[in-house]
C-alpha cells in the first residue's frame, strides 16, 4: 500500500494524525486515503489478544513459596486511547497483570490457590480491567495457569490428605457400628415385647443355612420353642400323667 492509501481490514482501525493533531474518529475498515505529509496513521487490530504473564515467585498468606503463571484476554474498545494514552499497551498490560498477580496471591493461603481458581480469577480480572480502563482496553477473562511448590511441600501435602482420608474412613467406620447397635437395640426391644419373633428369627435362620450350605445340621433346641407352634387356639391341653392318674384313683 501507498504512504497516503492504506486498506484498512474489518478488525483493524486507524488512528490519525493531523499536523499532530489527533483525528476525533478512527479510520476504518476499508479504503483510507491521506493527505501526504499532513497525515500520520497508526493501524490498531481490535481482535481479542492473547497476553501470557510470566512465572511469578509468590509467598502465600500462610508462608508458602509457590510459583504461579497465568494468562489474560483482552481488546481494545477505543483505539484512540490505547495510542495516544499509552506508551506501549502490550508492556503496560503485562506489567499490571504481574503486579496484581503478586498481590492477589499473597492475600490468600495455600489452600485457597489451589481449591478456589474461580474467585481468585475473578479478582485479578477487576483489578486489571481497572488498571487498563483509561487506555481503552477491556479485559475479559484472566486465568491462572500453574501453581508450582516445593516438593517437600507436596509431599507434606500428600501426607496430610492421606491423614485426612483415614479420619474419615474411622468417622464413617464408627458411624456405621453406632447405627448397626442402634438397630440392635430396637430389635432387642421388639424381641421383649414379641417373644414369637424371636422363634420366627431362628426359623429363618435354619432356612438359610440349609439354602447355602446342603448338609445335615442337627440344632438342640428346647420343645418349648416349638411349643407355640403346636398348641392350636380352641383345643383342650392333653392331659398329663399326674393327672391321669388322679382321674384313675378317683374312678
């Protein structure tokens, strides 16, 4: 293209100076002529610009060293601003992000870094977008990458998460064998009050056994267990020898 014809494309604006004055509007998209000599142009892409901030040595509130990186999205909104208020904005930008990184990070602990992403995101995101305003930049999404620790710490980490593991299991352990004598008792007080179950319960367990394991099993057991069993509602009591006796002497 020439010095004084430039073909702008549909993501790209032109910023103009005239006599080095700056136009009120930026140029773009399509044909811009300008007058030779008069005019400068300073071509600005609007797409969406990827900007990765550099590994940063952070101390966390509880005292951990970490090395944390993260990436930023932005775009520009006013492209007049981001030429004439700003130096450079892509080394601005990046220099911001780093600064908020350091100090975001420092005002949370260890555990907050690795298990609340999103909050922490969110909060560089205001603090930069903030920062980048007045040069006509938005910036969209900010996301820490990688969070790096010593190994010492790692294995510290794994030890405690090993530690935790067991406490739970002995808790859900412990849980289960109040809720198994709970139940117990409820039936030990269901059994009080209903003899009968008790001899059903043993009736069923017979049944089991003889289903799971075919052989021949001979259980003692008391005839007054059966004796509810055999005694039919409505039906005289045999006679016992002591009283058959008696009617004997009395005939």
């Amino acid at each position: 293209m020439l010095g004084f014809i430039w073909v702008l494309r549909e993501y790209e604006r032109g910023v103009v100076f005239r006599l080095g004055r700056l136009s009120p509007q930026p140029k773009g998209p399509g044909l811009v002529i300008l007058i030779p000599i008069v005019d400068r142009l300073v071509k600005v892409d609007l797409r969406t610009i990827t900007l990765n901030v550099p590994a940063q040595d952070v101390i966390t509130k509880d005292n951990v060293p970490a090395k944390v990186n993260a990436v930023a999205y932005f775009r520009i909104l006013d492209p007049n601003a981001a030429v004439v208020q700003i130096e450079d904005f892509m080394v601005a930008a990046s220099q911001i992000a780093q600064t908020a990184l350091r100090s975001v990070l420092g005002q949370h602990v260890l555990d907050e870094l690795l298990s609340e992403r999103e909050k922490i995101n969110t909060i560089l995101q205001a603090i930069i977008d903030e920062s980048t305003a007045p040069w006509g930049i938005k910036v969209s999404i900010v996301e820490v990458k990688d969070v790096e620790i010593p190994s010492d710490m790692q294995r510290a980490m794994a030890r405690q998460a090993e530690a935790e593991r067991e406490r739970r299991a002995k808790v859900i352990n412990a849980e289960g064998e109040y809720q198994a004598a709970e139940r117990l008792k409820d039936a030990a007080i269901t059994i009080a009050h209903h003899p009968i179950a008790l001899q059903l319960r043993y009736l069923q367990t017979l049944l089991q056994i003889g289903t799971t394991n075919p052989s021949t099993i001979v259980f003692p057991a008391p005839i007054k267990l059966f004796q509810p069993f055999l005694t039919q509602p409505g039906l005289p009591k045999k006679p016992t020898t002591g009283d058959a006796n008696r009617d004997g002497t009395e005939a």
